[in-house]
C-alpha cells in the first residue's frame, strides 16, 4: 500500500520515495507538468475497460492480454496508449508518471540518473521510479506537501474517522473522492475553521461533505467507485447533480442493476 504524498498544486500524488525523487528533480530544474501519476485501483479498471475488450471482432485484435477472473483474452478497442491490466500498474503504486511532450518529458529522458525510466513499450508518456537507479536517493529532498489519505470510504470500518488528525489532508482526500478536483485555498480554509470552531472528527467531516450538495464530478466519482468505469457520452448523468447530495448521487449508482451485477461478480 502506498505512501502517498501529493508533488504539485495539481493534486496529483506518489508514493513517497518516488515523490522525494521527484521533488529533487523539480528543484534541480526538471520543469514543471504532470498529466498523471497514482491512480487509485477503480480508476485504473474504469481505463482498461474503456481501452479494452474480450468482444474479438469489435476489438483492434491487436495487444492479447489476460485478465485473470474476468473472461479469456482482451484486446485493445482501436489505436490506443496501452494500459496495464487492473492490479498491475506502477500508477497504482504510486511510482508512475505520466509526461506531456515537450520540456518535462525532455528533461527526465535526459537524467536517468534519478531513477526515472521510460520503460513501457508503446506509452511514450509513461515514466516508471526505480529506487534502485537513483543516484541521489541519499540527497536530502526538498519539503514535499501533506500526505494524504488514498482513498476515502466512510463505510470501510478499518478507518477509525475519530482518530484522524491530519484534518486538512483528510479535506483535500474528501474533495478528490467526492467531487473529483483539487479544493481552493479558501476551501480548505473554510473547512478547517468550521471543524475547529464545532469541534468536527474526522467522521463528522466526511459526514459533512456526504451531506453536500453535489458537483459534476461527483457523478464521475460515483461511476468510478461503484461501476468501476467512466459514465459513457450517451448517459444522461449531468443532471444527477442538479440539486442533490453527494450520498444521493453515490446511493444512486450503487442501487443500479450494473453496480448489483458488479457486486456480484467482482
């Protein structure tokens, strides 16, 4: 299980040893720009079953790979980046990046010796950490941002809600999990004061944010954490957000008959 700490203003988060090589990188001149980096295990099935399929004759019939426990062989839908089978990629490690072409992508190429490799036949974005071939492991790193919960699921009895401390990361995770985005500063801010001054656990807060009224991306984060995938274009999901709450919208999803299925045979 990662480590996760966030590396920029973006939200995007590594696992800690990758996160310290990174921020080496960034303070030694590597410029700034991440399109991707961990993905936390539902997303990464909502992208494998959006680029593949077991149908032979609807795929590309190029690029067999075996999902085991989940049909015989699939194949990519069209001419697409590659993406690894669920429970096997180094995004969900936390030791993977994605890079946009230009500056950073240019930069990490050109200093392997921080560890960074561009490993991945046919994903010329992809970068994977090896601890093992960084020079500079041993060099201090500089200050890196709050470590964050992954994932947040107020029904999972194994997190202890009370005993959260660290009530800003616990904010920032709500936000990712909840409504898909980064909060502003003055979101942050907001919820920190209103759990100081009433005295908010950490379950009172995720309570709080389940009380929310919803956002677009909530309806995004619904499908990922209970169909394991992205609504498709012909869904007519934009209204679901239209007035009610995050547990509605989470609720609803949950009570379809795909999210039943699902329920069933994962």
């Amino acid at each position: 299980m990662p480590t996760l700490v966030t590396i920029d203003t973006a939200g995007h988060q590594l696992d800690a040893p990758a996160a310290a090589s990174y921020a080496r990188m960034t303070a030694d001149g590597c410029p700034p720009g991440v399109t991707s980096a961990y993905r936390p295990p539902q997303e990464g099935v909502a992208l494998f079953l959006e680029r593949y399929t077991t149908d032979y004759a609807a795929s590309s019939r190029a690029e067999r790979r075996v999902w085991p426990g989940h049909g015989t062989y699939w194949r990519k839908k069209g001419v697409t980046i590659p993406v690894a089978v669920p429970g096997t990629s180094e995004h969900e490690d936390g030791k993977a990046l994605d890079l946009p072409t230009g500056g950073p992508r240019e930069w990490v190429a050109a200093h392997p010796d921080y560890g960074w490799l561009f490993d991945v036949a046919g994903d010329p974005p992809h970068t994977t950490y090896h601890a093992d071939r960084d020079q500079h492991a041993a060099d201090p790193a500089p200050q890196t941002p709050t470590t964050t919960p992954m994932v947040v699921d107020p029904a999972d009895p194994a997190m202890l809600w009370e005993d959260i401390d660290d009530m800003k990361a616990l904010i920032i995770a709500c936000y990712g999990t909840f409504f898909g985005r980064v909060p502003s500063d003055a979101e942050t801010d907001w919820w920190l004061t209103a759990a100081a001054q009433n005295g908010w656990t950490g379950k009172d807060v995720v309570d709080k944010f389940l009380g929310s009224k919803a956002e677009a991306g909530t309806v995004r984060q619904a499908y990922l954490s209970k169909l394991h995938r992205l609504p498709e274009s012909n869904e007519a999901v934009a209204g679901w957000s239209d007035g009610e709450l995050v547990s509605e919208v989470f609720a609803g999803v949950a009570a379809s008959k795909e999210a039943q299925l699902l329920a069933g045979a994962l």
